[in-house]
C-alpha cells in the first residue's frame, strides 16, 4: 500500500490537475498499462487514451445534460475503447499489405447497426478484444456499445455541434471529423458511441498536425502549415514549428483574412499554371510587405490557407495598425496583380477566434459583383 501511495503521490506532482481525479479509474483497470508498450502511428496508445480523458475533463457539465449521457460513462468508455491493441498495430510490426476487409467478429455483430459495416483486419480487430475485456470488467451494455462502434458510429451533426462548441472546435476541424471515411462510419449508435468517435477522430487530427513538423522543409513552408494550423485551432503557441522559425507568439494575435475579389472567374480563363503562380506570387509579395515591416522573433507570419485566402498572424492590438497593413498590401496587390481585396480583421480573443472573427468579417465586406461596378 505505500508503494501504491508513493506512486499516486509522484502522479499527482506532474499530472495535469484535470486529470487527477482519474487517477485511480487508471489503476483499476489492468490492461489500460499495456498500451504503454503499443505505439501506433507515432503515438504511445496509453497517451492516446489519457489524452482523450484530458478532453473529456474540460467539458462543461452542461454539456453532458444537453446530451443526456454521464461524464462517468464517456470516461469509462474512452478508457477501456482501445484495451484490445496489441502488437498487430505497432508501428514496428504492422504491415499495411496485410489489411484486409472481413467479416465483423460475432461478439461486435450482435450491436445494432454493426453487421454490415467496414471491417478491417487487423486494424478493427482491437475493437473485439476491447469489448471481452469491458465485459469481463462488468461494464454496463450501453457503455460497451460504445466501445463497439467507436470505429464505425456514423457521427450526427448535433452531437458534432454541442461538443465543438465547448472543446472551441474550428469549421475546419468539424468538417474533417464529419467527412472522414463515410464509407465506414455508418453505423447509427448512441450519443455516447458518437462523442467516443469523435474524440477519438480529434486525437488523430491533433497527431496529424503535430507530425507536420519537417526540419528538411524551407522556412516558408513551416509558415505556411503552422499558420494554418495556428488560425484552425490544431495548433497552439508552443508548437515547435515556431522555434524553428525563431518566432515567439502568445497564442492571442489578431489574424488579417485576405481575399482576391473576382479570383474565381480570373480561374476559368486561365491554366492550373497560371493560377499556382499568381497565389504564389502573391503569397510572396504579402510576405515581403511584412518582413519589410517587422522581423526576427516580432515577426507577422503570413500563410495561403484555402483557395485564394491569405491568413496573417500580426503583433500587437493596434486596430489602427491593422488598418494600414491591409491597405498597403491592397495597394500593393492592386499595383502587381490589378487584383483588388477584400479582408477581415479579428482582435481580443486567441488566433483561432479571431481567425473566426476576421472570416466573419470577410464575409460582411463581400459585395455583389454588380455593386462594385456601379462604386467604380
């Protein structure tokens, strides 16, 4: 017993304090410390699992009643979800050309929904090993479904909304959740299935972008994805991206969203080519506006993240000074390109809700092509 003690007493000095009332739900289930020796697409399996609890524990409790499942419930099912993992998804024993599509395991057929669903070998196999175990654990059926279907649950655009609002999930991440692989999330579940599905869909998106980072790629392009990432929420102030670009942020800056007005029709009229080099062209120009501005760690980091869209991450809340730096790069883009602007500027929040604010914005300013002829 003071051993068992002395370990706790060690967790609870380097845990993260949301995470402390769990502690004991982890040293009950046996199993859950195995996945400490399973790593699965660059992530340790037990971390994978501790960090979905993480996200459970910031979850308002309000949440949770809008819903109509437990937060004791969700816990149990995103700690017993993934008990089956074993050796066969090991990053250094898989082997992708042994995936094939079988027939679901009779013990995950008997849920509603789960007969004709994708199943892969052995990359879903886990999941029957995980319900034995819940099972022999005593866990309640509705819980156990969960488990089940965490891989297959056709997640509801409610369900999707009420838990993306209080985790502050941007458009962008919500769109990746609910458009991943519908081929096999198609299985109608519970609200508790679903919201075990999608936490575990944004752990993988949070690992896709942490693995982003490329010490071999130029500095442009590490702006580029980290900007991205930065404004969509995938990404914070402390990713390691920006040390490699001697950049420091506080995760508060306000975001300038810049569009190209008639862009989609220059696009009919022009070749792929054409079309590559002018946002380059004009990523580069935005760029160097702003290097000529500010350098070093004080630097504004400019990023083309969808389509003609242009995002810049600036210092400082000087609305007046964002006002300036949007009209110098108009008048600049107008000069080289004949392209006029239109932007959006967001302040006073973190980098995703201003990005939200400044998009907000953008669309506010967004005249019909025939106003604008008229104003000329």
């Amino acid at each position: 017993m003071e051993g068992r003690e002395r370990f706790l007493e060690t967790l609870l000095g380097v845990i993260k304090p949301q995470l402390q009332p769990y502690l004991e739900r982890f040293q009950e289930v046996e199993e859950l410390f195995d996945l400490a020796d399973v790593v699965s697409v660059g992530e340790n399996q037990l971390h994978h699992v501790v960090r979905m609890v993480e996200l459970v524990s910031t979850l308002p409790e309000g949440v949770f009643e809008v819903l109509g499942i437990t937060r004791d419930d969700l816990v149990t099912a995103v700690i017993f979800h993934d008990l089956g993992k074993g050796k066969e998804i090991d990053d250094r024993f898989f082997d992708a050309s042994l995936v094939t599509k079988t027939r679901v395991p009779d013990l995950v057929r008997a849920f509603p929904g789960m007969k004709w669903v994708e199943w892969k070998s052995p990359l879903h196999d886990h999941v029957s090993r995980s319900v034995e175990i819940a099972f022999n654990y005593g866990i309640p059926e509705e819980i156990v479904e969960a488990i089940a279907m965490h891989h297959h649950v056709k997640i509801r655009p409610q369900v999707l909304d009420v838990v993306g609002d209080a985790l502050r999930l941007s458009r962008f991440v919500r769109m990746d959740i609910i458009s991943y692989n519908p081929e096999q999330y198609t299985a109608p579940g519970s609200t508790l299935a679903q919201v075990v599905a999608m936490l575990d869909q944004l752990c993988a998106i949070e690992r896709k972008f942490r693995a982003r980072i490329n010490l071999t790629q130029e500095p442009h392009q590490i702006e580029d994805e980290v900007v991205r990432d930065l404004v969509i929420g995938v990404a914070t102030a402390s990713d390691p991206r920006l040390q490699v670009l001697d950049v420091s942020l506080t995760g508060n800056e306000p975001v300038v969203l810049l569009n190209l007005r008639a862009f989609r029709s220059f696009v009919k009229l022009h070749t792929e080519y054409e079309i590559q080099n002018l946002k380059i062209s004009i990523l580069q120009l935005i760029r160097s506006l702003l290097q000529a501005e500010r350098s070093g760690r004080e630097r504004d980091l400019v990023a083309l993240i969808e389509g003609d869209a242009y995002a810049v991450i600036a210092r400082g809340n000087d609305e007046n000074y964002l006002k300036q730096m949007i009209a110098r790069i108009a008048d600049a883009v107008r000069v080289r390109t004949g392209f006029e602007i239109r932007y959006g500027y967001g302040f006073g929040g973190t980098i995703p809700e201003n990005f939200h604010q400044a998009r907000l914005q953008a669309e506010i300013n967004k005249k019909p092509r025939f106003l604008l002829e008229k104003s000329r």
